[in-house]
C-alpha cells in the first residue's frame, strides 16, 4: 500500500480516537479500536474542545429549565386518587320504613358541622330496613359521597311513641313536583258532600292548603284573597271561564267542619261551581298535604297556631302537575297566564 494512504488511514483513526479521550485524562494504553498506542494520537483540536464543552452545557441549562416543567407532567398524568367519603354520626326516630326502596325516614338530631335537625329518607342495608318498624330510635353512621348519603352501621337503641302533632311522615314519603301525578284522596267538601280528588281530573284545577282560624295575614287570609281575586278574573276571562277550577283543602280539619267552611266560603263570595272548600280526617288531610309540600305542626293544645309553610299548586288536566308556587308572592297574572297554556 503506498505510504500516503496508510497515513491518511491512520490519521483518521487517529482522529476517530482522539475524541474518546478527554483533555485532561493520562494518554496511556492503546486505542481499542486501531490497536495504536494512546500516546501515539494527538490530542484534540482546541477549538473542537470548546465545541464540545458549550454543547454540553447548552444541553444541561435545557435540561434545567424544562426538568419543572417535566415534573408538573408527571404530577398531571399521575392517576388522580378517587374521592374519600365524610362520615358523621347520626341518633334520631325511624318514622317510616320503604321496604321498596330499601330506605328509612328518620327524624335525625342535628349533626354537629354537618346538617341540622330534620326529617329526612336516607337509603340503607336490606336486613336492617326488615329488622326495624316505625318508632325505633337508632344510632348510626351516615355516610356522605358524591352528593348522596347512606345510613351504615345501624344499632335500635330503643323504641318512643310517633309525633302526633305533625305530618312530617307523609312529607318524607316524597313531595310532588312539575310532572308527577297526583295521588287521589277521599275528602268532604263544604256541603258535606264526600269528594274524590280525581273528580276534579279532566279540568286545570288549582290547589291551595290554609285554615279559617289563621292569624297571620300575609298566610292564609293572603291565599284566600288571591283565590278570590282569581276566581273573578276567571269569570271575567272568555278563554278561561267554565274551563278552570278553585281547590282550598283546610290544614286544621278538627276545627273546619263542613260547617264552617260553608260560612267561611259565604265570607269570601266563592262561587261553589268554581271554587270548592275540602276537610276529612286528620290523617288523610296530613297526607295529602305533606305530599303537595306543605308541612304541619300543630300546637300541643287546641286553638293554638298552626304553623306551617304555603304551597299553590296548580294540577293539569291530565291530573299531573304542571305549576308550583311557593310562598305568598305569586302574582294574579302569573297563575292566570299558567292556565291559559293549560287550556291551551
């Protein structure tokens, strides 16, 4: 081989070699790849050194600064742990059992930072919803997640009797609301007459709750004046007259017998082929109002105030509901125009 294309061989050995080896490390033994001896091959160019140098630390400022940002990845991508339940203890009265459902009603004690004292349908285990009857008082767990609640780790501690003075159970069976379908009731009206609340499916009917004896003015005298003033924009109304109907069923039913309803109807000019005035027996009269949304509390002696919430409802005439009107400021208008759609 001629002796210029051996040294041009062995310079580019050597110079493959040359970039192994770092400036400052002993050039001793021999390159594994030619076989020549390390102090045989030159040393690296200067200026290819200080290449190699600012490469290096170009490479490591990159690293730090994108190494933050490479950690906030990981954190970001890193499964998120599944949320952890509350838990509280609960005392309180079983006052309806759903063996359906699988649920309890109970009157609960408040629960210290968590909910005040209240009624209130939590679901819970199959064998301790069999092994409990309205009455039981109980000790347990209530477990919060996600929104819904459950009753774990039941214990009866003891058994009292029912409130009577209250129909907080028919307000825990389940209120109704836009769309739901009235539940039929056998009531009595103001000529002693006994009356179906299915009589009145077929036509948009509006429903009220109050008692004759009500001292508060802006409660059930309020109610009863704005179903007079509806019944006259009704009798008023071509579109409206014949078609609509006025429903007031009476909270205090041991007071407003058929009698003084007929007189309290005479009072405020309530025309019977519009307006109808309803009574029945206690139990009933609780049930059909808890399930309409108005909750009762009577007083421990006769003639005391009744205290209780207000409810207008207004009953299509598929007999579902189609309206709710919480409270004492509903207008006229609003309801009338509500009928107008229900007349179609």
């Amino acid at each position: 081989m001629p002796v210029r294309r051996r040294q041009q061989r062995r310079v580019r050995s050597m110079s493959t070699c040359s970039w192994c080896l770092p400036a400052n490390t002993l050039r001793t033994g021999t390159c594994a790849d030619t076989g020549i001896p390390a102090s045989d091959l030159p040393a690296p160019v200067n200026g290819a050194r200080r290449a190699i140098v600012a490469t290096g630390r170009r490479i490591g400022g990159m690293v730090h600064r994108l190494l933050p940002l490479l950690l906030l990845a990981a954190v970001a991508c890193s499964p998120t742990p599944p949320p952890q339940p509350s838990r509280y203890p609960l005392t309180g009265q079983v006052l309806a059992v759903h063996l359906d459902r699988n649920e309890l009603t109970v009157k609960h004690d408040e629960i210290p930072g968590f909910m005040m004292a209240m009624t209130m349908t939590f679901p819970a285990e199959r064998e301790v919803v069999l092994d409990l009857t309205p009455g039981d008082l109980i000790s347990a767990t209530l477990e919060v997640l996600d929104g819904q609640a459950r009753l774990l780790d039941v214990k009866r501690t003891g058994s009292a009797p029912l409130p009577g003075n209250t129909n907080e159970i028919a307000l825990a069976a389940g209120l109704l609301e836009v769309g739901d379908a009235v539940p039929d009731a056998a009531l009595i009206d103001q000529t002693d007459r006994r009356r179906s609340l299915a009589e009145w499916t077929g036509t948009p009917t509006l429903y009220g709750f109050t008692y004759t004896t009500c001292p508060l003015p802006n409660y059930c005298p309020l109610i009863d004046r704005n179903f007079a003033r509806l019944q006259e924009a009704i009798a008023a109304d071509d579109t409206l007259r014949g078609r609509v109907r006025l429903v007031t069923i009476t909270i205090d039913p041991s007071h407003d017998t058929p009698d003084v309803l007929a007189r309290h109807a005479e009072v405020l000019g309530a025309d019977p082929a519009v307006w109808t005035f309803l009574t029945g027996d206690p139990a009933t009269v609780d049930r059909i109002a808890g399930r309409f949304g108005v909750g009762i509390v009577r007083p421990d002696e006769p003639g005391g105030e009744i205290r209780h919430n207000l409810r207008t409802t207004l009953v299509g005439a598929d007999g579902h509901v189609l309206e709710i009107y919480s409270g004492n400021d509903w207008s006229i208008e609003t309801v009338l125009s509500a009928m107008r759609r229900a007349v179609g």
